[in-house]
C-alpha cells in the first residue's frame, strides 16, 4: 500500500529523524508505528546515520503491529526484522539473523542484557509504549539504563506518559536524556518538584512544578491528541485477532470434531450442533463451562490481549463486554 502522511505525521517523522532523543507522545489512531517505522526507513537508506535498531513493544504489539506495518507500507520493503519472541533457543536464533530492526517484548529486556550472551550493539533504541518503564525500581528500567550511554539514537512512544501523575515521568525521560533535563536521581527530582504528603511515602507537586516540568523536557518533546488531527467518523472498528496456541488450539478441535472433551475429574460434552457452538465461544475466550458446572480454564490468550489494550489506553475508561460470567470473573 502507497504511504500517505498526513502534515502532522509529516512533522513527526522530521522530528525523529532531526531529535537523537525523542518522546512521541501521540494518542491511539494517529499511526506511531507508521511514523516511526518511516523515519527509521529514512535514517537507515536516505541518510546513513543508523545501523541497527531494537524495537522494545508488549509481546502481541510485536507481532500484530510492527510487524504488520512493516509488511503493509511499499516505502518500507527494504527494511527487514527478526521477531526475538518465544523460548530462548527461538531468541537467541533470532538474534543472529542478519536484520535492520531487531523487535523483542519488554518482559525480555533484562535477558537480552544481562543473560543472553548476546552484545549489546544496536545504535538506536525505539521503546513502544514508555510508560511501561515509568518504575525506577523495576529490572527492566535498570537493565536499559546500564547499556542507555552506548545507543546513539532513542525514541519513546506512548500515548499519556504520567497517567498516574507526574513522578511517573523521571523514569522515562531517563532512559531518554541520561537524567540531563529531571535529574539523574529520582531523588533530585522529588526535591526539585514535589513536597512529601503527611505519610511520607506519596509526593505532591508544588506550585507551578507541572509547567516546570513541561517546559524541561518540551525540547524533545511532541504531543499530539487525535481529536486535534483527525476528523472521526462516529465508529471506528477494529478488529484485534487472538491466536491461539498449539495445545490450546488442539483442544478446541477436538471439541469441535467429537462434540466432547474428557479431563481428571470432568467433562464437557455438547449434545447438538447448537451447544457445541456455545461450547466453542467459551473455549475460544479462555475457560468452558463443564457437564459438573464447574469452569474449565484452558488458556489466558484474550486476556493478555486485553491487558495490553488496557494498558494502552494509560487510564482512558475502557468499556467491556462479555458472554459468560466466568469471562467477567476471569475480567476481574
């Protein structure tokens, strides 16, 4: 498919490419990955200026997104990636392909680091979703943070980068900018902008600290609502497909083909083609109703993908709808 940007993602490509230090703070429609698939494209073919990139994304936003952009966009058919997901053999493999973008879920992060045995030579850092590392104290925030000064090129994507307020933003924008604009310690940053609540462990921001802060770090900073750029029609669809697994999908054909499943302790049988279809729906979403009444767990797929949806929309209400009440219990 032919790419055509609109102005704004004009404007976000050219500050990718112009900042070596970038927060592209866009909201959910407006095609980061697209943006900075081709801002990648050009710093990789047009100007020369990187080599190897790492693609840091939740696991189902590797394969059903970057991925799947990548194949979408004619610009983009020179630009070739290998997925580092599944057992460590299967990432390791992954890691000694020859490719532009290597693209690896952030749960694996700390691994690539500091157990993989694997040198750490990419020359440009994309971080999907950055509010994932607003926590200081967690590995994967301090795996990156040891191996931050070597990577030339960095790019954070999200939608809402202090959902939960503004200390979530130090984390962030110091895997960014090495500490220079909030302070390379949580520590300064707490005392320059905040007062400590009467517990001692919650923190309030000072008078005029939110425009402080902004104006810090606006330098490498875009933010872009979708209301502002884009002109909605009133629905948008979009459907986010959940594969199932080998064992997971296994069961579901068996249930399909004999119309039972037999486990320890109980059973699922359908006694027509109406009921194995009801049957069928629970399996797919995770969990069946046996013969005892009780719920058979079976797989957690459409809840990481959900999870991963949640996490997207960074405190946005999220409306749900489900089937069965262990679908909600499951939700829950």
């Amino acid at each position: 498919m032919k790419y055509k940007p609109h102005d704004y993602q004009k404007f976000a490509v050219d500050f990718i490419e112009t900042h070596p230090e970038a927060a592209v703070l866009l909201e959910c429609g407006l095609g980061k990955t697209s943006i900075t698939l081709t801002a990648l494209n050009d710093l990789m073919f047009d100007k020369f200026e990187v080599r190897k990139v790492l693609i840091i994304a939740p696991i189902r936003v590797c394969k059903n997104s970057w991925a799947a952009e990548i194949a979408k966009w004619d610009h983009l058919e020179r630009l070739n990636y290998s997925l580092v997901l599944g057992s460590r053999e299967q990432r390791l493999a992954a890691l000694r392909q020859k490719a532009d973008l290597y693209i690896i879920n952030r749960e694996n992060v700390q691994w690539l680091i500091e157990s993989s045995g694997m040198p750490f030579d990419f020359d440009m850092v994309v971080i999907d979703e950055l509010s994932s590392f607003k926590n200081h104290q967690s590995k994967r925030f301090k795996a990156l943070r040891k191996v931050r000064p070597f990577v030339k090129r960095i790019v954070g994507l999200t939608g809402t980068p202090c959902s939960n307020g503004l200390m979530d933003l130090w984390a962030q924008f110091r895997l960014l900018d090495k500490g220079e604009r909030l302070g390379k310690r949580i520590g300064q940053y707490r005392d320059a902008y905040f007062t400590p609540d009467w517990n001692g462990f919650t923190y309030t921001p000072r008078k005029g600290a939110e425009k402080e802060i902004y104006g810090k770090i606006a330098d490498i900073s875009i933010s872009m609502k979708t209301i502002d750029h884009l002109t909605m029609p009133e629905l948008v669809t979009t459907a986010d497909r959940v594969e199932l697994d080998e064992k997971a999908a296994a069961i579901y054909k068996d249930m399909e083909q004999d119309m039972c499943l037999d486990f320890v302790r109980d059973s699922i049988t359908a006694a027509n083609a109406g009921v194995l279809c009801g049957k069928l729906t629970q399996l797919a979403s995770g969990a069946v109703y046996t013969d005892g009444g009780n719920v058979m767990r079976i797989h957690s797929h459409k809840l990481d993908a959900l999870e991963d949806l949640i996490e997207a929309q960074n405190g946005k209400p999220v409306l749900i709808a489900y089937w069965y009440k262990h679908e909600r219990d499951s939700i829950m």
